[in-house]
C-alpha cells in the first residue's frame, strides 16, 4: 500500500506549495532553507543537522508519498543555509549524484512549480477521491478515464525558451535523443539553452526526408534535455535505431544530447499555422541542421498548443559520472583536469582583493576537480564559445582547454555556469557580451575565407 502523508508531511507540503510562486527553478537563491523551514513551522531542531531534524518531522514521510505517486520532488526547494543545495540525502533517495544531476534537481523544483498541487491537497492527503494529480489537473478513474488536457503553458516557466528544430520523426523509443552532426550545435545549446526550464521544439521537414506524411511540416515532440554532456549517438540509441540511421542516412548525427522528459503534439499541428515567423527560417542558413529561438507571437501562440507526455524507455542509463579512482587512471586527463582546477581557484583565492581594480568575487563548488574532468572526457571535446574542436595538452597553448564562465556577471563556477573554451577564445571573450564576441569571430573568420573570385584568403588590416 502507499504511504500515507501524515499531519507534519502535510503542513511541509502546504508550506513549500505556498512559496511556489516566488521561486525561480533557475535561481536556487529563491528556495527555503532547512532552517526557514523550522522557522515557519515552528519546529525545534531535534538532531544535529536542521535536515536530519526535518526528515524525522515530516519531510521524510512527505518525499516517500510524493515519490511513490510519481509527483515532482517538491523537496528539492529546501537547501542547506551554506551551499544552496539539498543534503546529499535527497539526492541519494532518487539514486542521484550531488555533483552530477544538478540539472536534474532544478528539473524538478520546475516540475514542482508547474504540477497541480491544489487538487492534490483538496482532496486529502493523498490526492482527489477517484483521482490521481498530474501537472495539469487530474484524470479520472473508472471506464471513463481521461487525461486533463495538457498545455505547453502548463510545463514552461513565464521565462522559459523554445528552441525549434527540424527532424525526420517525432521522439519515440526508437529514436529517444536529440542528435545531430554539427560541432556548432552543441556549442549553441551549451551557451543557450537552460536544462532545467528550456525546451527544444521538433518540427517535421516538409520534405520526403520525412518518411511519414502525416509528420511532414508539423509540430511533433517537446524535449527537455540534459545539455551538460554529449554521447556517441551509436551509444545512448537501440541498436536496429542506428544501423537504420546508417543504411539511410550514412554519416549523419553521429553526436547526441540525452533526453530528460518529452511529450507529444496532440494532435500535431501544422508548423506553418502556429509559429509560421520561426518556422520559415529553420530550413535556412545559418538555422538549417541547427536551432532557432521561437520567440514574439510564435511563442505565444506556442504555449496554448495541447501535447500529451511520453514515457520513453530506451533512454540510456548511463549518466557520465566520473570517481576518482577512474580519473587517477588516465594521466593526460587527471594533469589537465588538475591544471584547469588550480586556474580556477587561483581565481577564487585573489576574489573581492585589489589588482587594478576589485576582481570579481568568485565561488568554486566542492570536488570541482571531478567536474572538470569530467567535462574533458566528453567527446567530441569542443570550445563551448566557438564549436571548434579542443584537444588535450596540443602543441599550440591558444588551443588548449581553459575555464570559462557563462555569464561573466555571474561569480560562481557551478555546473550551471562553468564551460569549456579555447584559451584564445576564452581571452577574446574575456568580460564582453556574447554578441560582441559573436561579432568579433565573423570577422576572425572572414579573415580567412577567400576574397571572391580570387581564391586569396583575407587579411585582417
């Protein structure tokens, strides 16, 4: 039988759904703290840890219920005062790493901000009579069981982005990852895209490649992916999904990005009528085999399309982590991984001191070794600022791997802000926006792309 929610698993519950509205998934800055928790409750610590005293006063029995019905983990709001993160034991519970399945997390805080969480409590404490909470109602049970219409409004953030794509077929178990073939790709979503608010948006091709018609030039899956890493295609896919995709399309989309969730079109629309300002560019340069942000009145029209959740099974298992032992292992990764480290807490040390002017203040997140290399044995390894390949220890020091912050305004190194990038691409970039250094590389590469009619590449004066 499930467990049930006792009076304190209750009155967490109705605690942390009333700070729903202000928090940010994006900003862990926005959730409680253990400590809040029995502030506001009025709770008195009753073990050395305020988490080990909330697990034993209503927090514990409020994680099993949730669990075992499927709904979001809702405790993922509540972080220690220090770090901003759960304990480890919340992470442990869902079989998750600390270090690792950040994205994960604020997937969920997401899926808890979205998820229906009225009808759960005004039905008792263990949902509607005759119902089951989804995160947009609930479904009735008895022969006439039928799902709650479900809206894109209903699983996105009042700021999440929607990045289209063209494929041959909508996200199923045969095909259960967002692949693709050029490098700059997965830099632009790795720059771009936010794992745990963001969505990839997969239309049809108007063409034949789309072997379905009923498929071509419609709107077909909602994806939420893990961008943190990229796999081998051939590895994260059924087997008979990638000898199909070598007799056909021989050489294509050898690189892919893991799924988190998706969902369906219900039915699927034609991609023209919803978001016809996006969907005219996607098959054209520089968009075609790549992303484009779906934004204006597309985007509003976007959110009010129904889609139905999908339950995908040949989603690989494997999810990338790295211990130390295995690092130890390989010497050329370990001193790179060591190097990388020691640049960024050199950064840290000298943070808020004087040296022509005050640097930044910077924080670097605990066994940020492991993240590093971890983030080096990706393959292909890439520069996350120019798509271009990135090698370890080359001959030419402007192409080795070097730390980057994604948004420079930010002071932190965590998963969520820490990437990869040449050195000379990291030093071009240095404080600017990431337009300005989109701008300064056209020119870097007009510089060597012949003058027409002469076959005589550029120079830069």
């Amino acid at each position: 039988m499930p467990k049930e929610l006792d009076s304190e698993g209750l009155a967490v519950l109705k605690l942390l759904v009333s700070l729903l509205p202000s928090v940010d998934p994006n900003d862990p800055r926005t959730f409680t703290s253990y400590k809040d928790v029995h502030v506001r409750l009025g709770l008195h610590q009753i073990g050395p840890t305020y988490g080990i005293s909330l697990n034993a006063q209503g927090m514990g029995t409020l994680v099993e219920w949730a669990n075992e019905r499927g709904f979001p983990a809702i405790t993922g709001l509540i972080t220690k005062e220090d770090g901003n993160v759960p304990e480890r034991g919340f992470f442990g519970y869902y079989g998750k790493d600390e270090l690792i399945d950040i994205p994960w997390w604020l997937g969920e805080v997401a899926k808890a901000k979205a998820f229906d969480w009225a009808s759960v409590m005004n039905g008792g404490s263990n949902g509607p009579a005759g119902s089951t909470g989804t995160a947009q109602g609930t479904v009735q049970s008895g022969a006439s069981r039928k799902e709650a219409k479900l809206l894109i409004r209903d699983i996105a953030q009042p700021d999440s982005k929607f990045f289209l794509k063209s494929e041959y077929g909508p996200l199923s178990d045969f095909w259960p990852v967002v692949a693709f073939s050029p490098l700059s790709l997965k830099s632009k979503i790795q720059r771009q895209y936010r794992s745990a608010s963001d969505f990839i948006i997969v239309t049809g091709t108007s063409g034949a490649e789309t072997e379905e018609e009923e498929h071509r030039g419609r709107l077909l899956s909602v994806i939420r992916i893990d961008k943190t890493t990229t796999y081998d295609t051939e590895k994260v896919i059924p087997k008979e999904s990638w000898e199909w995709a070598n007799e056909h399309y021989p050489g294509k989309w050898p690189y892919a990005f893991k799924v988190l969730q998706g969902w369906s079109f219900s039915p699927p629309p034609l991609s023209k009528e919803v978001i016809p300002e996006a969907y005219s560019h996607i098959g054209q340069y520089p968009y075609r085999g790549n992303i484009l942000e779906i934004e204006g009145t597309d985007r509003d029209a976007l959110l009010e399309v129904p889609i139905s959740p999908l339950e995908l099974k040949n989603v690989s298992t494997t999810d990338g982590t790295l211990d130390l032992d295995e690092l130890l292992k390989d010497k050329i990764l370990n001193e790179e991984a060591v190097r990388i480290a020691a640049l960024v807490n050199s950064r840290v040390t000298a943070s808020g001191s004087i040296f022509q002017g005050k640097r930044p203040d910077r924080e670097a997140p605990l066994n940020f070794l492991l993240q590093v290399a971890r983030l080096l044995k990706v393959k292909p390894l890439t520069c996350s600022l120019c798509g271009g390949l990135m090698q370890l220890k080359p001959a030419n020091k402007l192409l080795q791997p070097s730390p980057d912050r994604i948004d420079s305004a930010i002071g932190d190194y965590g998963p969520q802000n820490f990437q990869l990038a040449h050195l000379a691409c990291n030093l071009g970039k240095n404080n600017a926006t990431e337009a300005q250094f989109d701008e300064w590389l056209e020119i870097v590469k007009s510089a060597t792309e012949p003058i027409a009619g002469t076959g005589i590449a550029g120079e830069l004066l």
